[in-house]
C-alpha cells in the first residue's frame, strides 16, 4: 500500500472532519501537509484533499494554498486523489467537489472513481446508507465508508491497457457542429499514433433514449440482472453494452446553456441499471467540450460530478479539452488548435 498525503491547510478543521480523516488514514501510512512547501513534491502520490466549507461554502483555506502551487507552476503529475468534505449545513458538499476537482485536474491530478466522501451537518446523506445497515449511526457509516475509501486509495494500482476500447458518445449530427470537427481532428491524431485503434462512435439521437422515470430500486435491480431496463430501446440495445464492454468513454460536449445535451443527460441518468450490475472504477473517462462564447467549465464539472463523483468512473489527469467557437466552423480559425486536437489525443493514448 502507498503512503497518503493529506492536504488539509484549513485551521478551523470541525472534529467531525478531524474523525473522517482518522479513519481514512487508518491502516495506512500517512503524513498531513498543512502548509504550502516549494520544494515538496507534489507528484506520483496518493492524496486525500480534506475540506472544511464555510457558512458560504468554501474553504478559502484551501483555495489560497492551490492557488500558492498554481503560481509555482507545481504539478500533480502522476497523482491520485480522492475528497473529505465537511459543511456546516445540508448545501454546497458537490458544489466544492466539482469545483476543487476540476482545478486539481487541470494541474495534473487524476481522482478514483467515487472520490468524494461527503458529510453535511445533520449527516442525513447517509440515510440511504443505513437502510442497508439498519444497525449502524450515521456517524459510524461515513466513519466506516472513510476507511475503506482510504485503504482503495492506498491500495489503487494505473491499470492501463495497449489495447483499450474507446467508446465515443455524441448527440449532434450537425456536419457544422465545432464539437464534432474538434473531435474528428483529434480522432485523426489518434489513428496517426495508433493505427489499430478501436474506436465505436455512436450518435445518441434525439427521442431515442427517453430520460430514466424513477423505477422502485427493486424493479430496476431486477432489470439490471438481466441486462435490460423497463424503457428499452437504443440504450438497451447499443449503448449499455457499448458501455460495459469499453475501457474508455469520450463524451462529445457542446455548450447548451452552461449544460450537457438532454440527450447525454438521459444517458448518463439510465446508467443505473447498469451501475446496479458493474462497477466502473477501471473506466476512464475523458471531455471534448466547446462553448460559443463561455462556461466550458460549467459543463466539464457536470461531466465529473455525474461520471466521476456520483457513478463512479475513473477520472485521468486533465481529462477535458476546453475550446471557444461560436460560428459554424469557428474551431478551424482556434490558435494553435491543430496542435491542441494533437496533444489532446497523444495525452488520451498516454492514460488509457
């Protein structure tokens, strides 16, 4: 098992945040970084970002010291990372994980499937849990889930593949959509790298998946079971097995109103029941996004609060390319954007 580095800078740490990190580390060797050090290096480790939210929802504390490593230039090259997040109320908890994830991504670091263990104040986001464990607080469940998270973390091996499947979902057909143009410029490098690449694309049309209703968990476990789903239809049919049998998904994004697609939202809501059936801790997941004037980031962070945090998939460093283009075939005309389509795709290779 590896050593876990706990970065915790904030000084008014609640001693329910002090227990999450106890039981996290237990088992483990550890050491806790408190204060921003030039010289202590930041990658090819296993940390644990432990957040204390204010009454507005932030921990400043710990802003100020990513903000001390991004002006140093300081990577997380190599580094896998997971979240301890106490707030004092019932908001804010994955609004802090979305945004803390995405700046730890875009500075090198990759985060486990499930990274983030979650505590609001009346703990009632475990309820859920104790349905499951009648016998146990609420107190003792987060406790216990802190424990095994921090031995997966510990224990968490890169389990990359020569020959990976990647799995591309898009929902626009538009020939003019600055999203798909991105996307064939990058798959053009990929195929340049590595010519037997195994690369399925499919179009998720408009009506053809209709949105998850809300089944009783019992009926969607037993449609779960047996490989199906009481709606049917192409999710069934191509996507679910598309899913199951990838290693990599690349989610074409376009920017609708700082959101993903409807269409790749009823995606990711119908993956429940394949979610009841299979783990994806060993998928990776990368973003293609762009946005005609702004907000990339709005929909890159929907892509890791749904995939990563909440379904569990395997986020690599860096895992979204972020563009502007507004007009109907504005990507060309992006500086440098045959070289970024170029890193992009080399960058993919190198974290499947």
């Amino acid at each position: 098992m590896d050593k876990l580095c706990i970065i915790r800078p904030n000084s008014n740490q609640s001693s329910m945040l002090n227990d999450m990190i106890t039981y996290t580390v237990k088992g483990s060797s550890y050491e806790i970084i408190k204060k921003f050090k030039l010289l202590q290096s930041y990658e090819n480790k296993k940390f644990v970002f432990a957040l204390e939210l204010d009454s507005l929802g932030y921990d400043c504390e710990m802003i100020s010291f990513l903000k001390k490593l991004d002006e140093h230039k300081v990577s997380f090259k190599g580094s896998v990372c997971s979240l301890l997040i106490h707030s004092k109320g019932e908001l804010y908890t994955k609004r802090a994980a979305q945004d803390i994830t995405f700046l730890i991504n875009n500075m090198g670091g990759s985060f486990i499937g499930h990274p983030l263990i979650e505590a609001t104040s009346t703990l009632n986001n475990f309820l859920t849990w104790q349905k499951v464990y009648p016998d146990k607080s609420l107190k003792d469940l987060c406790l216990s889930i802190c424990e095994k998270q921090g031995l997966r973390l510990s224990k968490y091996k890169y389990n990359g593949k020569s020959n990976s499947k990647i799995l591309l979902l898009y929902s626009s057909p538009n020939i003019k959509s600055n999203t798909v143009a991105l996307w064939n410029m990058v798959k053009d490098n990929l195929f340049e790298m590595r010519e037997n690449i195994d690369i399925t694309e499919i179009q998720i049309e408009s009506g053809e998946v209709l949105d998850c209703k809300g089944c009783l968990f019992d009926l969607c476990l037993h449609y779960g079971e047996r490989n199906s789903c009481f709606y049917g239809g192409q999710m069934i049919k191509e996507v679910l097995p598309a899913i199951e049998e990838c290693d990599v998904i690349v989610w074409l994004a376009p920017n609708y109103n700082d959101t993903l697609a409807a269409n790749l939202t009823a995606v990711i809501n119908r993956l429940t029941v394949l979610y009841r059936k299979i783990k994806f801790y060993n998928k990776k997941i990368f973003g293609i996004v762009v946005s005609g004037n702004s907000g990339s980031d709005s929909v890159a962070k929907q892509l890791i609060g749904a995939l990563n945090i909440n379904k569990g998939f395997f986020l690599p460093p860096n895992f979204a390319i972020c563009e502007t283009a507004n007009d109907p075939n504005a990507i060309y005309g992006v500086k440098n954007i045959e070289e970024k389509a170029s890193e992009f795709a080399k960058h993919i290779l190198e974290n499947i």
